[in-house]
C-alpha cells in the first residue's frame, strides 16, 4: 500500500512538509496557487538552532546555508541608537551554525527544490484546485 499525502501551499511551512513526507516515501502532491509564494516578501529571516536542526532532520541545511549568512554574535539595540546587549553565538554543535540570516524567499526556493528532487509534485496555478477538496459556496 502506498501512502500519499496533499500539501496546499508552498511557502516555508508547505514546502519543508513536502520535503519530509517525500524523503519518507510518501507520494506528495503540493498545491500552490502563485509561481513564486515568496518572492522578496518578507525581507530576511534568523534561524536558531530549533530552526537549523529541523533543516537538518530533513537533509536541507547545508543548501540553507549556502544561500545565507552564519551569524556568530548578534547585537541588540535600542530605538535610540544605545546597545542593550550582546549574545555570542558561535557554540556550534558538530559544526553547524547556531544562526542563519537568509532571505525568506530564498528559504523557500531552497526547499521547493528540494522537495522536487524527493520526487514530491508540486502544482502552481493561480487556480489551484486541490483533488477531493470541496470549496467554500
């Protein structure tokens, strides 16, 4: 018996689910309703390690971090300009990063892909029907 899963929407979330079921064995069908759902929405993003080690469960991190910056020390700042605070962040466990900065879309792409290459099936149209899915009157 195959098992198959529906996935509507390809955005971080979506994606990443995909990329799980897909790399399990399940035949995943994604369904999004844009071409690109992310685009340059949403400016950049920080990862932490929950973050990363998800990515890692799943076998994209080392693509994610190829499209971002590692970031070892984060700063923090007042509205006026004055430091409140300073947090290293360089204790990397079996050499991963402890913070990522990457570009949302970028995110996205990078897990798109990846759930492609899992042999997930992923449908864009601005009409997006999902099979067996009634819609609202």
């Amino acid at each position: 018996m195959t098992l198959e899963a529906t996935v509507v929407g390809a955005g971080l979330a979506g994606s990443l689910t995909a990329v799980a079921l897909a790399r399990s064995g399940i035949a995943t069908s994604v369904y999004e309703a844009y071409l690109d759902p992310a685009g340059t929405t949403g400016g950049f993003i920080n990862l932490t390690a929950n973050g990363l080690g998800a990515l890692h469960s799943v076998g994209c991190l080392e693509q994610t971090q190829a499209k971002g910056i590692v970031v070892n020390r984060l700063c923090l700042w007042s509205g006026e300009g004055r430091l409140l605070g300073r947090a290293s962040r360089s204790g990397r466990p079996a050499g991963r990063a402890m913070n990522l900065t990457i570009m949302r879309g970028d995110l996205v792409a990078v897990l798109r892909e990846e759930a492609a290459k899992a042999g997930a099936t992923i449908s864009t149209t601005s009409s997006t029907t999902v099979p067996g899915c009634s819609t609202r009157p």
